[in-house]
C-alpha cells in the first residue's frame, strides 16, 4: 500500500509553480514577476499566500526583492542542485518559515547548537503535572468558560510584584495576559503598524517579528546592533530619515547576539525616543536570567514611551504560552479589546498554572538553580569557542546566546552546510539579519546545546578540514 505524500502548503504550491516558470525560461534573469495584487487575483489566493510564496522563493535564491519596485529574477550563475530537498534545506535557511519549523523539531540523535530554548534538563525540575490539582481547586467553574479580556487577574497581580523587582511600576490595568510572547508582538503589530508603515528593529535580530512585519506589508529598517545597545549614530539618523513610529528591540540577553543594553545607551534610546515621537517595544523574554537591577528601557522610562513585554516561554515551559503586555491603562485596554477580537481570549487554565506556580516558594529557588547553570554554561562556552579561535560578538556573564565567528569561515552558512552531516545544526547569520542575501561569518550559539559532548570534536574536525 502507498502512503499518499503529504499536500504542499498554498505558499509552497505557488512558489514551486513560478519556480518551474523560471527554470523552463518563462521568466528569465532580471524579470519583474507580477505584483502581489496580480498573483492573488489570479490565482484567487489571500495576499499572505502569495507574500508567502515569494519569501520562499527569495529564500531559495530565485528572486530578489527591490524597494517600491516589486520581485525580480535573480541572475543566477551557478545552477540550483537537482536534489530540492536534501540539498535546499540550509539553502532555505533564510526562510523564516523554514527555520521556525527547524526549531520546533524534535530530533534526539541531532546536537541543536542554534537552539533557542534552554536545554530541556534546566527545565526538568518544573513539574507541570504536581500542579494541576491545584490549579483546578482555584476555581473549576471558570475553567469551562472563557477568560477575561485582560486575563487571569491573580496572575496579573503577581505580575505586578514581578515588574516591581525590575523597576518597573505597573498596575493590573495595565497588564494584558497573551498567547506567550509572540502574541504580544502580533497584537502590538495589528495595532500600531498599518500597510507600507515605518518600523524599526534590531539588526541582527529576532526573525519570527520579522516575518510578522513583512505580513503586515511593514517597511522595516534594522538599527545595528553593538555589544553595548544598538548604534545610537543610526538610529538617529534613520529617526531623522525615515521618522518611523515604533522600534522593536531587545534590551538584555538579546537574541541573537547575547548582548546587553548599557545604562548610558538606554538613556540616550529614550532621549531620542522623546526627541523623535517614538515608541519603543522592549521584548524582555529570558528576563528571568538577568539580575533584576540591570539596565532596562520599560524601567528608566516608566511605560511612558515604552511597551513591555515579558513571557514564561524560556523560564517555565514553552508549551504553556503565557505571555503579557506591559504600557500605559488606556493602550492597555484597546490591546485588550483586539485580543478578544482577534482570540477572544488567552488561556486561563495555562494562566492559572502559572499563578499557582509563582505562588510557591520553588519558584524563586528554581530562578535561582537556572541563573547558576546559566553562568556555567557561559563561561564554559566562551572558553570553547576562544580555544578554536573564534571572535565573540559580547560576552556577558549570563546569557544564553553567543554570537559567534569561526576563524577563517567568512559564510557560517557554508559551515552550517559542513556540519550538518555530522549531526550539528546550526543557526546561520544571515538568519538573524534584515537583508537575508548577505553573507554573514556570525552564528548563534546556545551556551547551554554547545555543552553536549558531540559538538566540539565535530567543530574542531571540520574547521581543520577548512583550513
């Protein structure tokens, strides 16, 4: 009996029909495809489709966007290996959907040195299951109904306790509960960015909000990233240029580079905040890593001309995807109010295990054994990767990132590519970065996955055979 292959996405659909154009000559070397707006008419897909299908072409080397001109055929000189899947797959790697996938992968035998979780035995003393009963005797009536616009109000109270150890001065009416952090970002985006706005981030940066940028037809800017902060000169200037009205950014344990945030440069991020009319987005998720005093823009400023976002994803579990807002009453309930139209509502039984978690006194005992094993892993990682003679981006005492360069490898998308059939998947630069195309010698590290016993004599074997 046959097993029937599983049915390519529309996206995928799409992108391999165009495909087929270009490499049969339809389409040749510097031709302009068809706008959005024509593909969707056309073949009666939504605009996110065929969005969709054309990053997936842009990730394969196909196309090249160009700014207010539309999608053109890249003139490629080498010719696309024969085998799409076995040999694509790191060749995709700029395509956000492509590595999401990747990292929501489950693959035992395989050492995930790019992974953005920490390794699975920090987490292991956070047993879900010895909480449920109580999360249940909190209240099993509402627990077949949905939640509040704003989420589980314990929760909310704790978080208030929680920004208060950081700074930050907050009450219940201005925490919206969300679906973990991603949502946070989504609803923020609904509601600040509309079609062709003007957005800053961090660059490198987080890619998933660059893919939900782009859905939302963003005009998005990366502002460089420095060991210290981002690079005020750039900013300025594109403040000057552009005058964007929101900047996303990650002030401590920034992914990917591992960086933090200076006090001199937060003050001056908010004094250009003011100077600009800017809003600013501090995404804050391995928050419960980092001592509570260090430098955060959302505590200086006051939820003034900041927006906070915080999550559990990292400290607690993933599968619980309990995130929050954080900003000023009023922003705070119309984010409420497009929550409830967009998802009704947030999870409260995940909430509530949350609540009931925070509420024990394992919970501060449990920060404190990850901020330990948090230290060790980064000092033991940095100490790993000066000894094969790579450049470290920052290096702070705790953090779970390491942006990395390996000597003598100008595309870590190349070493990627060398390491994989040893088991080893990395996560590429170009990954990280606004522009995709550009080759990137930098990779991110995860200080906890690089301690498995496999990965070094893998690096050490290939960067010699590189040599």
């Amino acid at each position: 009996m046959t097993i029937p292959r599983k049915a390519a996405s529309l996206p995928s659909q799409l992108a391999d029909g165009i495909a087929r154009q270009i490499h049969d000559g339809a389409y040749k070397a510097g031709d302009k495809l068809p706008s959005l707006r024509e593909l969707a008419e056309l073949h009666k897909y939504a605009k996110n489709t065929v969005v969709a299908a054309f990053e997936l072409l842009v990730a394969r080397g196909l196309v090249e966007p160009r700014r207010g001109a539309g999608y053109f055929v890249v003139d490629r000189r080498k010719p696309r290996p024969a085998d799409e899947e076995t040999a694509g797959s790191l060749g995709r790697a700029m395509d956000i959907v492509w590595l999401m996938r990747e990292q929501l992968k489950t693959e035992p035998d395989a050492v995930a040195v790019g992974d953005g979780f920490p390794p699975v035995e920090w987490l292991a003393d956070v047993r879900l299951d010895k909480y449920q009963q109580k999360v249940v005797r909190t209240g099993l009536g509402t627990l077949f109904r949905y939640g509040s616009r704003f989420g589980y109000a314990p929760l909310r109270e704790h978080l208030v306790r929680k920004l208060a150890d950081f700074g930050i001065g907050a009450e219940p009416r201005q925490i919206v509960l969300t679906h973990g952090a991603n949502e946070a970002m989504d609803i923020v985006i609904r509601y600040f960015v509309p079609p062709g706005g003007k957005v800053l981030v961090d660059d490198p940066g987080y890619y998933p909000l660059f893919g939900k940028l782009k859905l939302a037809s963003a005009e998005v800017f990366g502002v460089p990233r420095q060991p210290d902060g981002p690079d005020l000169e750039a900013l300025e200037q594109l403040l000057i240029t552009q005058r964007p009205r929101i900047f996303f950014t990650q002030s401590l344990a920034h992914n990917p580079t591992g960086s933090d945030l200076s006090a001199a440069k937060a003050f001056r991020v908010l004094q250009l905040a003011q100077k600009y009319n800017l809003l600013i987005v501090e995404n804050d998720p391995l928050a419960d890593f980092k001592p509570m005093a260090a430098p955060r823009l959302s505590s200086l400023d006051q939820l003034e001309r900041t927006i906070y976002i915080g999550s559990f994803s990292k400290s607690f579990s993933a599968a619980l995807r309990v995130g929050f807002i954080a900003c000023g009453a009023d922003l705070a309930s119309d984010l409420a109010d497009l929550k409830a139209l967009i998802h009704v509502s947030s999870s409260e039984y995940c909430e509530r295990t949350v609540d009931v978690m925070l509420s024990e006194g394992h919970y501060q005992r449990h920060l404190n054994r990850l901020r330990s094993k948090l230290g060790q892993a980064t000092e033991n990682a940095v100490k790993l990767f000066e000894s094969v003679g790579a450049e470290i981006f920052a290096k702070s005492p705790h953090t779970l990132y390491l942006w990395a360069a390996l000597p003598g490898v100008a595309d870590s998308l190349a070493m990627a590519q060398a390491l994989l059939p040893k088991k080893v998947v990395m996560a590429p630069g170009r990954v990280f970065a606004i522009d995709a195309g550009e080759i990137s010698p930098w990779s991110r590290y995860n200080v906890g996955a690089v301690a498995d016993p496999r990965f070094a004599p893998a690096l050490r074997q290939v960067l010699a055979q590189w040599r």
